[in-house]
C-alpha cells in the first residue's frame, strides 16, 4: 500500500527551460480534454486577471489570447497546478466551433490502429 504524503500548503509553477509549462484545457461541464498548450508567467497572469485563457505560442513567440481570430474563445471557470508543480490544468466554458485549429471540439482525434495513427470520427 503507497503512504500518502502531507503536500505542501503553496506550491508554485516549475518553468521549464523556456519559461514555459503545459496547461490542458477540459471541458468545465463534461470533463472533456480539448487541448494542451503551453503557457508562461504573463500568459498566466493575464488569464487569472481577466478569466479569459492566454497561451503562449511557441511557433509565433507570442502571446495567444484564444478565440482571437477564429472566434473560439475560453472562458476559465478553475485553474489547479498538479502535485509536482509542472501542470496546470485549466476548467473552461468554451465557446464557438471547439478548441482545435482544425475546427473539431478536442485536439485530440488520432488513435492507434494498424500499426498507424488514424482518424476518429468520434473526435
């Protein structure tokens, strides 16, 4: 049996290298994953202040309000920083088509078959 270990009462966010950590968007109200992105300290400063999600974006070294040009936005309802400090996992309303580029609801469409990552049409 694994002993439970008294955490920490603060913890703060473990930046890697880049200044960054993962943050994965769910689904508020169904639990769904829809995404991963990545976020630094002004990305997360400025979605605690205003509860609407900032990432940062690696390919553009920006910051990424979401929703800005494709109108999908999210909405915070909770943040939680996971046990080791290196997570954050954010609970959204989101709103327009879904949180994908592609224009699905999740990011998250592929699965193993064949030896081959393939399309799902449950995504």
């Amino acid at each position: 049996m694994t002993e439970l270990k008294t955490p920490p009462d603060t913890l703060s966010p473990r930046w890697n290298e880049q200044g960054l950590i993962p943050a994965i968007a769910q689904d508020a109200d169904t639990g769904e994953v829809l995404m991963l992105a990545w976020m630094n300290a002004e990305a997360l400063a400025q979605t605690l202040a205003s509860r609407h999600v900032v990432y940062w974006s690696r390919s553009r070294q920006a910051l990424w309000r979401k929703g800005d040009t494709s109108g999908n936005t999210q909405e915070l309802v909770d943040i939680r920083l996971d046990c080791d400090g290196d997570t954050l996992l954010l609970r959204v309303h989101q709103n327009g088509a879904g949180a994908c580029h592609t224009g699905r609801r999740t990011c998250f469409f592929y699965r193993p078959a064949d030896g081959s990552w393939q399309l799902s049409e449950e995504g």
